[in-house]
C-alpha cells in the first residue's frame, strides 16, 4: 500500500442512497479506515438531465445519520469544470482525443464504433470528444477479483455532444486532483478500469490500487440501483442498517452490536475489517440472524 492511504465514496445525485449504496460505502470507508488513512466524499452531479431534485441532500442526510463523515470538505464536480477542461487540453496537445459526429444509429448498424469510420465535418453539427485508446490492454490485480486483463474496444468518450464532461473524464481527473490511492467501488465497474487506468496515464499519473465489491441484487436477479427502483435507505434506522450491510461484507457480530450507535459499530467494524472476509458474489442482502 502507498505510505498515505486515501479512499473514497463518490455517489451520484440521480436518487437516493439504498442498501446497495450503503454497502460500498462502508466497504471504502473499512478499508481506508483499517490502513490508517483518509475517506473522502465527492459528488458526481456531471449530468443534470439524469439528477433528482434534492437528491444530493438526501444522500449527504444518510451519509450523516449512518456516521459516515468524510475528512475533508465534499467536493463537487459541477464546480470543477476547469480541471476537466484542463485534462482534455492536455490529452489534445498529445493528439490522444479527436473529434466524433457520429450517431447511435451510425454506430449501432456498423457493430460498435471505431475512429477510422469518424467523416470530420465542418458544418457546425455537434460533436463528441473520444480518447483514442482502442486496441490496448491493461493487466492489474484487483483486491478481490485477482489478476485482470482487459483489452479496451472502443474508444470511450470524454465530452459529450451536449457539453457535458462524460464520467470517465471526470472520475480521473478528480481522483488524480485528490490523491486517491485506493478505489474500492462496487463491480460493476469493474469493467470500465482499462479504460480509466489508460486514462491515467495519459494525464502522467499513476494508477491507483482497485478493488470491486460484491453487488447486493434484487429478487429479480438484477444489482439494486436507482433505475430499478431500489428503496431508499430508511435513514430512521442507522444501527439496523448497518448491521445488514456487514453481514454481506463478512462480519459475524454479536446480535448485540445492533443496540449500539453509528459511531459505535463503525468503530468495532474498522477495527475488524478484513479483505478476505468479503465474498465477492454477487447475491441477496439475507437477512442476519435475530437474537
């Protein structure tokens, strides 16, 4: 582990945390926590169109009343334009992003997209940004998944038509800004960390460290999300909550330990915590054993 351990809990504003939310959390604040390091709290409000309205709080409120506080102040992407701005310039001195009219229907009839089908187009119709990385591969250990190896097949795209900073932009250009060390996020993100550590180092940066946390999923088979309706987070009942969501992670507590305050089994969990204990499946949040 790098000598500073710095972690993360980047959640987006398009709905309310839920108990899949919450298990990522805790599994990124565990872990920072355990190596005697910071846990920060980034928002990712880079798409209006797909925000709820006083989602943002909402999310924040759980955060507060699970005990989860960050060090250090919570950083917003909507105020941090410039640095994505910033980014894309630099990746354009090296001619590493180009310009793409394409379509969706473009794409979807040519079986994906590639960048010697882009026609440059001087009319004035809008345009995506791409990073041009197609073609390589990127070999790293995950926490719980082991040895990865991913070959990167489409270009990905980092501003999009309508002006917005697309996520995977985004996401590297602040984790480079903070000094993220460690990112311990949920898997189905798993398959996005090529591209990302592509984009490191194209930026001069170093790749942090990855792990990717089991997803609790619904009865239909399906990861709980915002988009498919997961219930939100009953903020009424920390200490229960919590008590859930380490029994997915691989905690046995005492059925006392529920009684307890946030603060509390926060502190009993942390001074716990262990990789190996998590299961990476994918599965039900069961339910733990009552008293």
């Amino acid at each position: 582990m790098p000598e500073h351990y710095i972690g993360r809990f980047a959640p987006s504003p398009t709905g309310p945390l839920h108990f899949g939310s919450l298990v990522c959390a805790l599994g990124s604040y565990f872990d920072a926590i355990a190596h005697g390091g910071h846990w920060l709290v980034r928002m990712e409000d880079l798409d209006p169109p797909r925000e709820m309205p006083g989602a943002a709080q909402r999310i924040l409120n759980s955060l507060n009343a699970h005990g989860l506080h960050g060090h250090g102040a919570i950083v917003w992407q909507s105020q941090r334009h410039h640095l994505y701005h910033a980014a894309l310039e630099q990746l354009q001195a090296r001619d590493l992003v180009y310009r793409c009219h394409c379509t969706r229907e473009q794409i979807r009839r040519a079986g994906g997209h590639q960048r010697e089908n882009c026609v440059p187009r001087s009319d004035g119709s809008p345009f995506a940004l791409r990073f041009h990385c197609a073609g390589a591969s990127e070999t790293f250990t995950d926490l719980w998944h082991g040895e990865q190896t991913q070959r990167i097949a489409e270009d990905p795209i980092l501003k999009r038509k309508d002006g917005l900073y697309a996520y995977q932009l985004a996401v590297v250009v602040d984790d480079i800004q903070q000094g993220v060390t460690c990112i311990v996020r949920g898997s189905d993100l798993l398959d996005c960390t090529g591209v990302q550590r592509q984009l490191f180092a194209a930026l001069g940066a170093s790749a942090p460290a990855f792990g990717h946390l089991p997803l609790v999923m619904n009865e239909a088979g399906q990861k709980l999300s915002k988009q498919n309706h997961a219930t939100a987070l009953d903020d009424s009942a920390p200490s229960l909550n919590l008590f859930r969501a380490l029994h997915f992670l691989g905690f046995r507590p005492h059925p006392d330990l529920v009684e307890e305050t946030p603060g509390q089994i926060l502190s009993w969990a942390s001074a716990r915590w262990q990789r190996r204990q998590v299961d990476r499946r994918n599965r039900l949040l069961e339910q733990p054993p009552s008293r």
